[in-house]
C-alpha cells in the first residue's frame, strides 16, 4: 500500500529524476468525495491502448532503448503504476476484459480465435445509460461490431499499417496515409464534432506496435546509425526452467519470418536469396554487410532489425499522443478529462530470446498504466499496489459516478489515484492463458502471482509447476518450485491458487 513518488521510483531504477516542479502537490484533491460530485461537471474519459507496448520500451518506466516524451507527460503531469498486470496475456481476451470487467472463462473470450458477444454488458453501454457521449477509434480486435457505441470507426481485424480500410459504423472506408496518424485525425476530429453539452468517453486504441512492426515514413531511418542494447538474456538457454520455456514457438532465433525481418535473414542462404540479400544490404551502411553472420551472431542482427522497426513505431505513437495531450491543453478539455495510458499487454524485447507474449513471466504480463487527472491526481506520484486490466471498468463507472455492477469482478483504482489505497486493497492476481495448441506454442496455464512470488501450473498436454522468487530471481531464470527451502511458500500460494479460483469463479 505505499506510494512513492516519481523520483523515489526513478532514483531506484538508476535513472534522473524529473524535476522539482513536477512533484508540486495539487490543492483541493480533498474535497472530492460522493457529497459534491453531483455539482461538479462530469469528468470526460480518455482510453488510450496500444497493442503490445511493453513498459520497458518507454522511458518514464525507465527504458534503456528508447525515449517517449509525449507518453512520459502522463506519468509527470499524472500517476505511474509499477504493478499493472493483465490476466491473460493475448490482444482480444485482454480487450474483452477491459469491456467487461470480467475473467475470460466469464466474458467468454479465452482465446484470439472467439468472438466477443456484443450483447453482454460492457462499461461503454452503462456510461451511455447515464448520459455519456461514447466512441471508439483504432483497433478492436473482437470479431464482432463493437457495442455501446454512439460512433464507432475500427480496423477489420489486425488492420494493415499503411492505407487502412476502415469500418465507420459498419460502413467500410479506405484511407492513404500511415495508420497510427489516421487513427489520431479521426479521434481529433470526433472530439472537435461531438456534442459538446455532454461528458464522453472515448476509446482511442493504436495497433502499433504490435507484429509485424512496420514504422511511418517520418521514421523510417531512426536507429540507423545506433546499435540498441541486447537484454542480459538474449541467449538464455532454459535451463532451470520447465518444458514450456523450452518448447515454445516465439524466438527470436527461430521463429522470426522474411516478413518480420523485411529482409530475408543472412546465414544458410541459396545463392538466389545471397544475391537478393547482397543488394538490399549494399545499399545501407552496416556492420553486417556481406558478413553473412551465423549463431549468435545471426540472432543478434535480427534483435536488431526486429526490436529498430518495434521503436519506429512507437516513436509514432509518441508523437500521436503528444497531439492528442495538445489539443485537449488548447481546448481547455485536460483539467476535466482522464486520460488513461495502457497496452492490452506486455512484451518481449529479445528478453529469454523471444518476442510476442502470452507467458504469465514478467515482461508480458506488465501492462503500462499511467493515469492523468488533475482533479484527482498528484503529478509525478507512482503507485506500486497489484492492478489489473480486470479493474478499468469498475474505475471508469466510478469516475462517473455509477455504480458498479454485483458481476463485474474488478475493483476501482480511483482510491489509489488519489493516494489512499483502501486498507483490503488485493496483494495478489489470478492468471489464466488458454490458446494453445495454437501459434507459439505457449502451453496453457494458470497461475498467482503476488508482490514478491509467482506460481504457475502449466497443464494441458504437461503437468509442471514453476515457482519463481521475484526478489531474488526478477528476471525469473530459475524455478524454484523443487527447492526444499521453499515448500511452505508453495504449499501458501497453492492456497491462495485455489482461493482465487473459487473467488472468480474459474473451475476449468
Ligand atoms: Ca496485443
């Protein structure tokens, strides 16, 4: 239940500290209770999700690859949490959770492959009830037409990165230009054009990052000349580790594709593709040039083709937003709107050699999570308690003043924005991932994690249990499950495996 400050967070990270000006306490965060927010207009509700953006590829989370200064404005002017999680980590389940404040087994959306019923409840529909302009721009990702909408305008399915088609109210459109632009006109546009006499809530969700990382012609050429820092287990061998680690589809020295790559990797080539790869390589300045790399060395230029094109277009979803907080400053919107900065999850950045998610394992099960409202929140404070995806939707009826529906089973973060974490606040999260056999290989499992332990049961087609000290271990290297010094450990979170279970209702 402790809330530091951004410094206190930055200083252990290693990292500057913002300045002084940033961590100046707002005046009249006290008097914001049920008693007086009938009087006061209601707050206008900005949900901002990219697709597969880790917190360690930004730098108010302290990045060593890579700068955000847009996205690092929420965290100076708002609040960080260091402990966001999702509870299955994979695009659609992750959004039909955000939706509706309910686990995959409930929301019916296990897997990538389901389709979102649109007629269950959602918080969008329960802030329309209550008067609430809604919309929703960029990519959905749930198969059906989105719901408790008064404008809606998505990318079919993943949507391309340049020239979208675009499907506005059912109508499908086709636009030139790059997409992470043309998602943020059509938002500035809505806001410009809504009706102005009511609060909104919009949902404005980038499919950049996410595979295969195509960058904006602004940046096309960043990076060109740096070489970005490995991870320290780029190589990791697996060992310590079960067969799930072991037998997953998601490497970087594996997996990858011409297409990921745009450039079809050195090493091993016909003279057909030497020729076609000596041609694109000679145009570029490179290290690698006519090196025809193998091994390790192989892996490492395709971290650095992969992890140069994830930035690129980031960097265009840094600028987006920045136009996005722009606007709302000009407008005179920003004192009374929230806005919320996520990822539907996290991802691996060459961390144990991979890329994609789905693993419950540290760096894709963090989401980003910064929150800006100056009503209600401290600028630069930085909040560590346990939330989830799971808690979104309770928040954003909260923030408007409805209350939360007995089914849905997140709880409201808005006493943590306003630094008093409630006394019972959770020390633990439930997580279950099910899409597999499928694509990557990732086994199916379950598992808890809290502040400092994590358990996972992989099942399925294995039965093996992973256990990993977070304090000792944070880059989670060695599984610990079989170690007798921490059998009390387990035989605890095994408890509080099954407590969670019962809690949420998940019997699969
Ligand atoms: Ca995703």
């Amino acid at each position: 239940m402790k809330t530091q400050t951004r410094r206190e967070f930055l200083k252990t990270l290693g990292v500057m500290a913002g300045s002084a000006s940033a961590l100046s306490i707002l005046p009249g965060c006290e008097t914001i209770g049920r008693a007086v927010r009938g009087t006061r207009k209601r707050p206008n509700i900005i949900f901002i999700m990219t697709d597969d953006h880790a917190s360690h590829a930004l730098s108010c989370y302290g990045s060593k690859i890579n700068k955000t200064p847009n996205l690092d404005r929420l965290a100076k002017e708002g609040m960080l949490f260091t402990n966001s999680f999702c509870t299955n980590s994979i695009c659609a389940p992750c959004r039909a959770v955000i939706l509706t404040g309910k686990y995959s087994h409930l929301n019916g959306v296990i897997d990538n492959r389901k389709k979102f019923d649109g007629t269950q409840q959602t918080f969008p529909k329960l802030l329309q009830q209550v008067g609430y302009e809604t919309a929703m721009i960029g990519k959905w990702h749930l198969k059906t037409d989105p719901t408790g909408f008064d404008y809606w305008n998505v990318l079919p399915g993943q949507g391309s990165y340049y020239n979208p088609a675009m499907k506005e109210m059912g109508q499908r459109k086709k636009y030139t230009g790059y997409t992470t632009d043309i998602i943020t006109d059509h938002c500035l546009k809505w806001l410009k054009e809504r009706n102005a006499d009511k609060p909104f809530c919009l949902m404005y969700q980038h499919k950049a990052p996410h595979r295969q990382w195509e960058p904006g012609p602004k940046y096309l050429n960043m990076y060109d000349d740096v070489t970005i820092p490995e991870p320290d287990n780029l190589f990791d061998d697996y060992s310590n580790r079960g067969r799930a680690a072991k037998e997953q589809d998601m490497s970087i020295a594996k997996t990858m594709t011409r297409r990921d790559l745009k450039l079809i990797a050195p090493g091993n080539l016909t003279p057909e593709q030497k020729k076609l790869w000596d041609a694109a390589y000679n145009q570029k300045n490179d290290t690698f040039r006519k090196a025809n790399p193998q091994g390790k060395d192989l892996v490492r230029w395709k971290y650095q083709r992969y992890i140069k094109d994830y930035l690129r277009c980031i960097a265009s979803v840094d600028d987006n937003v920045g136009r996005l907080l722009d606007y709302l400053e000009k407008s005179g919107l920003a004192k009374n709107t929230i806005v919320f900065y996520t990822s539907d999850q996290g991802f691996y950045l060459g961390d144990h050699g991979w890329f994609d998610k789905r693993f419950m394992y540290e760096e894709s099960l963090r989401m980003p999570l910064m929150v800006r409202y100056p009503r209600e929140i401290e600028p630069g404070s930085v909040n560590e308690d346990i939330v989830l995806n799971l808690d979104f939707a309770p928040t954003f009826l909260d923030l408007a003043g409805v209350t939360k529906p007995e089914d849905m089973q997140g709880r409201s973060i808005r006493p943590l924005l306003r630094s008093k974490a409630p006394k019972d606040w959770p020390t633990s999260m439930y997580y279950h991932y099910y899409e597999y056999p499928a694509v990557h290989s990732v086994k199916r499992h379950y598992g808890v994690r809290t502040k400092r332990y994590k358990l996972i049961h992989f099942y399925h087609d294995i039965d093996e249990w992973e256990l990993y000290d977070l304090k000792k271990d944070p880059r989670e290297m060695k599984n610990v499950y079989n170690d007798p010094a921490y059998a009390g450990t387990v035989k605890q979170l095994k408890v509080e495996l099954q407590r969670l279970r019962r809690k949420y209702k998940d019997t699969d």
